[in-house]
C-alpha cells in the first residue's frame, strides 16, 4: 500500500483525490495532509483517513482544530502545524511515498520542491510549482532520478499520449482549451463582465482563482509554461486550440503526421487516479465517458486579442528569470482583486502586463530568490491595481459632472 501526503487537502483536487483514494481503498492510505482555513472539512477528513500529521494556514486554526477534535473524541489526535513549517512537514513526510501538491498559489511551492529533492514521487496539480520555478525544480527532479506527473487534466492527457512514441518523434504538443464563459461574447462587452459571469464556466467545477484564469485563458498560458519543463519542448512546439466540449483533453502531434489524443469525461477523478496508479492502469467504475452523447468535436483558434493572458504568458516564457514568476504572482493578486470588484475583468491582463513591465530579468539560483521575486511582484500588482483603480474613480467622477 501506498501512502500520500496531500499538500491542499480540502480543495477541489484534494478532495477529489481522496475521493479515488476511498475508492482505491487497498492501494493507498493517508499520511499527512495540508489545509488552508477550511476546519470543517479537514475534520471530516481526519475522521476518515486517520493521517499522522495534519497543517494549517495558521496558528489560531490550528489550536482550534485541536480543540474541536478533543471534543469529538477523535484518538489519537494527530500531529497538527501550522504555516510554511507545517507544509514542510507534510511535503517531507518520511513515510509518504507519493506527494500529491494541490494547493492554489505558491503557499505549496516549497514543499513541493523539497519533496522532489528528496526522491519522493509527486503528482502535481499545482501549476505555480512550474511556472515560477520550473529550473530549479525539474533540475532537482533530474538529479533525484524521478519523473514529475501531472494531474492537470491537459498534461495528463499528453503524458499518456507521449506513451506512444520517443521524444525525438516528436513534432508538438497541442493543448485544448474550453474558451470559457467568453469565447463567443463581443470584445467590446469584456470591459463589462461580472464576477458570477466570469465563475460560470460552461464544463468545469473548480475553485475559484482557476475558474477565473479559465475566463482570461491565463491557465492556458501557464499551461504552456509548464509543458515546456515537463516534457523537455521548445516553446514553438507548444501550441493551443479551443475546444469547447472539453473532450479531448489534449494531443500530441508526431513527425510523421499522426496525432494521438486523449479523450475522457470532464472529472477530475480520472487524472488523478492515472497519476497515483502510474505506470499502471486500474479499473474504476466511477468515470466514464459517454461516446452516444459525443455528437461533435469543435476546434477554433485561441485569440490573443481576445485572450491577451496567453501573449502574456509567451513572452514570459521567453524572457525567462524572474519574468514567468512574476506572470503567477501578478495574475494572483489581480485575479483577487476582481473578485472582490476592486478591478475590472479586463484590468487583470493589464496589471500583469505593467507589472512584467518592471520586472528585471534575473536568473534564479535557489528557492529563496523565487520567494522574493515572488513577494516582489505581489507588492508591483498590488500598487498596479490601486494605480488602476483610483484612474477608475476619477473617470467616473469626470464622467458625472
């Protein structure tokens, strides 16, 4: 049997992960898991899958999710932490032979990156792990000998693809795109878009930051970042289409011409349990996809007019140093501030653009520098969206006289 931590437990993947975990209830066990704020779930977890050591996003939660196991009767109590040294110690479990890193942001990235340099096999949902640090951590992932696998339902679909065939056969990697909420709505309406429009993603169910990136395509454009580390490509090898059924996950195309793709239903279940079982295939009853309701597959051109997060996001890639971390930190806070209407959906694009803008290009030698060139950006995107906001007040106040 096969025990995880799970960095991110009681989010949309965490939670779907132990959802295959119960389902697969003689091939894994829990050993450590990693929450944020979210009490109530992660007791229920704990009830059920009895870890060893357990974290929290701060103190406070930590010594009242104490308290509320007491009372519960809960026995034995586990481990409880809190904050970086509480990740840490989830990520680097010593009797965690799988690190499942599924957090949102880079609150994960550093355990994740430990967990790689200690051999540990990781499957990776966390797409910030890559896209800010994608050297230094497949660096780490070279020297220990392990391969990285992808949970994301498009990585996941390639890495399956790439089964059938070598890397130099390769012509290039194609990731799908749903388009989301707004890939038929006229440009001119974007200025205007809601927060409940922008969360009403046509095919999936995700958190919120995710589904946000979703609307302005910048998970895509992350996507492309992190399929460069992953699977060793060039950045003219990657490329995007939508195709808004969300059936074919992705493909990948070789030199010869043929072109696999993976198709499966829109649950994340599926990937996970590819990752955690890999380099087996298990049978699951909880999945399937329905091929008499398959009654098109639809391809069209992903816009960088309308989508400017992924031009964002190419040239980030290719600038290369601090710029792709800065991308994910700017895109975080602007995200954030649309959604709590501090910032017009189209505003987010243009805080990432301004704060790449400032961003100089430095090469990273260790965690320490992403974590700085990280905060650095935050702090850049936070004076962009206060310097965008008060322009917005002012002409609205003109706008009135």
């Amino acid at each position: 049997m096969k025990q995880l931590s799970i960095l991110g437990s009681t989010g949309s993947i965490g939670r779907q992960c132990l959802s295959v975990v119960e389902a697969l209830p003689e091939r894994f066990g829990v050993v450590a898991l990693a929450a944020g704020a979210n009490l109530e779930e992660l007791i229920g977890q704990i009830g059920r899958h009895r870890p060893e050591v357990v974290s929290l996003g701060d103190g406070a939660r930590a010594d009242e999710l104490a308290l509320l196991l007491r009372e519960k009767g809960v026995a034995p109590i586990p481990e409880i932490h809190h904050g970086r040294e509480g990740m840490l110690a989830v990520g680097t479990h010593s009797k965690a032979d799988i690190v499942v890193s599924a957090t949102v942001g880079v609150v994960g990235l550093e355990a994740t990156y430990e967990a790689v340099k200690l051999g540990k096999t990781v499957a990776l949902s966390n797409k910030e792990v890559l896209v800010a640090a994608g050297e230094l951590v497949m660096a780490a992932a070279k020297k220990a000998g392990r391969e990285l696998l992808p949970v994301d339902s498009e990585h996941n679909a390639v890495h399956q693809c790439l089964r059938g065939g070598a890397h130099g056969e390769v012509r290039r990697l194609v990731l799908t795109a749903s388009g989301g909420p707004f890939r038929k709505t006229p440009l001119a309406v974007l200025a205007n878009v809601t927060t409940e429009q922008a969360l009403a993603h046509p095919n999936w169910r995700m958190g919120n930051r995710i589904t946000i990136d979703s609307a302005t395509m910048m998970n895509k454009g992350f996507e492309i970042i992190e399929a460069r580390w992953l699977f060793g490509m060039r950045p003219d090898q990657i490329d995007v289409v939508v195709h808004p059924q969300s059936t074919i996950h992705s493909m990948v195309e070789f030199v010869d011409g043929s072109i696999l793709a993976q198709l499966g239903p829109t649950d994340m279940r599926m990937p996970i349990q590819y990752a955690l079982t890999y380099p087996e295939r298990v049978a699951s009853n909880q999945v399937a996809l329905d091929l008499p309701k398959l009654k098109r597959l639809d391809f069209e051109k992903a816009s960088t007019r309308r989508f400017p997060c992924l031009r964002l996001a190419r040239e980030a890639m290719k600038k290369g140093g601090a710029l792709p971390c800065a991308l994910n930190a700017a895109d975080e806070i602007a995200v954030a501030a649309f959604l709590e209407r501090r910032l017009p959906f189209l505003g987010i694009p243009e805080v990432i653009e301004r704060v790449l803008a400032r961003t100089p290009r430095v090469k990273f030698e260790k965690m320490d520098d992403v974590l700085t060139a990280d905060a650095e950006a935050r702090r850049m995107a936070r004076e962009e969206v206060e310097r965008l906001a008060v322009t917005a007040a002012a002409a609205s106040t003109a706008s009135t006289r």
